[in-house]
C-alpha cells in the first residue's frame, strides 16, 4: 500500500477547493470523488450567488462550476479517483488508512469533505416510488414532467429554487409546506409568488405517497385540521434538509448530535492531522461559497500541520 501526503474524501467544492490548494502547496493530493463528482452543486441547475462566475443571460450550472473546479486542482497536480470510501481508520493516529469498495489507502493527513444528502420524508410509498415519480433532484428528473403535475415538499430555499425550475417542465407546481411561512429567502420567494404555475399548499403535511408502477397520487393532510385528502398527481420532490454524509466516521471522530463533524476554527477535527470542510461539518451556511472558504483553509492547515511534523 502506497503512502499519500493527503488523501481527500470527497469532491463537492471544499474538496475541490482543497486539492486545488494543497496542489499547489506541492502535496500532490489524491481526491477520492465519491458517488457524484463534484456533490449537490453538480445536480443544481442554476448558479447566481458565486461571486465572480456569473452570467446575466444564461446563469451558469452546477455542473458547469464543478467542471472548472475539477480542470483547475487537476491542472495544479491533483488526482481524482473515481471511487466511494466505505471505512476509515484513524484511530492510531498518521499515517490513517482509508478503505474503498476498490482499494486501500495510507496517508499522512485527510481532509474529509464528504458533504450532505437530501433528507427523506419517510413516508409509506416514498421509497417504493424512488425514480418512478418520487424525486430529491429537479434538474436531474425535470425532464420527465413535461406537461404533468408535481408537488414540491418543503418551504425552503431548495423547494422554492427547484420549484420555479421544475415550472419550466411541469405544468403545475404545487408547494407543500407544513407552516403557513416560508423559510426561504425573500428573493426566491417573490420569484416564486410571481410565478403562474405555482400554487402553495400551507399547513401541510404528505401522509403517504400512493401509485401503481408510477406515482398516482399523495395524501394530504392539514396539520391544524387534521383533515386529510388524496390528490391526484404525477411526481412528489422532496427538499426538507439534508443529512450529513458521516456514517462511515462514527466512531473515529467526534460528531454532533445530528452527525455533522465537529470542527474548530483551524478546520480541526477531534484527530490530529485530519481535517474536515463543506457540508460534513457545517449544518448553517451550506453554500458553495463557505464550502470554498472553508476548503481553503482546510488546506491550509493540513499544509501546516505536515509541514510542522517534518
Ligand atoms: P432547509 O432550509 O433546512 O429547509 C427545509 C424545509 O423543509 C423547511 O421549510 C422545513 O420546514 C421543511 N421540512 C423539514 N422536514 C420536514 C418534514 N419532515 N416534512 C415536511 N417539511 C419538512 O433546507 P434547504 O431548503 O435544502 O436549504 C438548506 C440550506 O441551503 C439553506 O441554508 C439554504 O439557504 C441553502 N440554499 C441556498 C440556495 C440559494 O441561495 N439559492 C439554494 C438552495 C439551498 P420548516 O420551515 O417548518 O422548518
């Protein structure tokens, strides 16, 4: 098994942003991508709040973005492999093993960006009607509502934005949220609002999502009510948060109660000599933006702590 200088787990922006930056610190880093390369931000369709890639007439994608992202830290030396951590070891401290479904890994320090998935409703027929009408992804599944009728689950920035998208497509939109206020913000909000093919649902909640093949329709219920009703529709999306990509941590570091790793302000994990940024550790801003601030000084302080070792 050959040693690395670093090994870092994930490819979302603060793992990109990572390897771009112990690249260039000469550390020759190897990246391993996970599942999708480049994370949530690769499934987004728009972006319009990274500063300085920005374009007035046709926003640029989330796929876009990873793109140059991946070109660059590749450009400056690091290396992507395509492939998914199943185990860590960092409990007797550098050099850490690290395990894929392909090979095993030695490295002197880790930087973890594993990043966050969608949270699931756990309702009855949610999970039978995944990639049949049930969908966590408006820009990968959009396409397939052309001229039919979608809810979107969620009163947040996520439903909002995917909920405008999905108009391009569906021929209603109809947001479900269990409140009678958004949580998103007032910018989406008034796009959303002002959109025809939008419709708002407050105070309420999917009891179960029923179908035959395909989804048929779900069931509706008031929250202050109590009453329930079963709609007819052609797709449910789901955006209610997210969870932490952490399970295969447990145990080695220490985590939150929700299971985000914890950090401190050097980007320190409860290990020394490995580090954590993105998602896996930051449950507030969630932005492609902190995710790179953070990736950076990740980097930074990896670069450090080796250097200081040697
Ligand atoms: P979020 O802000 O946590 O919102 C989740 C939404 O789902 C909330 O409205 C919540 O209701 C609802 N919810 C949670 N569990 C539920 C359940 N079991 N049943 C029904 N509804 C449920 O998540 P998000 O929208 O994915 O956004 C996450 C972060 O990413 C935020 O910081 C957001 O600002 C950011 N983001 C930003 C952009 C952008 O700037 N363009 C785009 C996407 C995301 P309550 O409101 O009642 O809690």
């Amino acid at each position: 098994m050959e040693k690395e200088k670093v090994v870092i787990i994930g490819s979302g922006p603060a793992g990109l942003t990572a390897a771009l930056y112990t690249a260039r610190a000469q550390l020759n880093p190897l990246v391993i991508a996970g599942s999708q390369l480049g994370g949530q931000v690769a499934l987004t369709s728009e972006i319009e709040n990274y500063p300085g890639f920005f374009r007035e007439e046709h926003p640029p994608t989330g796929a876009e973005l990873v793109e140059v992202m991946q070109k660059q830290a590749e450009h400056f030396g690091a290396r992507l492999e395509y492939d998914e951590v199943t185990a860590v070891d960092f409990s007797k401290g550098s050099p850490f093993y690290i395990k894929t479904y392909g090979k095993e890994y030695m490295a002197d320090a880790v930087i973890v960006t594993a990043g966050a998935s969608p949270r699931r409703l756990g309702i009855p027929g949610e999970e039978e009607f995944i990639g049949r009408g049930v969908s966590y992804c408006g820009t990968c599944d959009g396409f397939f509502f052309r001229g039919k009728d979608v809810i979107v689950v969620g009163g947040g920035d996520s439903a909002l934005e995917e909920g405008i998208f999905l108009t391009k497509f569906a021929t209603t939109v109809t947001v479900v949220h269990r409140r009678s206020e958004l949580r998103g913000g007032p910018a989406l909000q008034k796009r959303a609002f002002a959109n025809e093919k939008i419709n708002f649902v407050w105070n309420t909640v999917l009891d179960e999502i029923k179908g035959n093949g395909t989804v048929q329709s779900a069931t509706l219920r008031n929250v202050e009510t109590g009453a329930t009703q079963d709609q007819p529709i052609d797709g449910v999306f789901v955006f209610v948060g997210h969870y932490p990509n952490s399970k295969f941590l447990e145990g080695q570091l220490e985590m939150d109660e929700h299971g985000y790793v914890i950090t401190d302000e050097l980007m320190r994990t409860s290990v020394p000599g490995v580090f954590a940024a993105g998602e896996i550790q930051d449950a507030i801003y969630r932005q492609v933006g902190t995710s790179v601030g953070q990736g950076v000084a990740a980097a930074m302080q990896t670069e450090k702590w080796l250097s200081e070792r040697e």
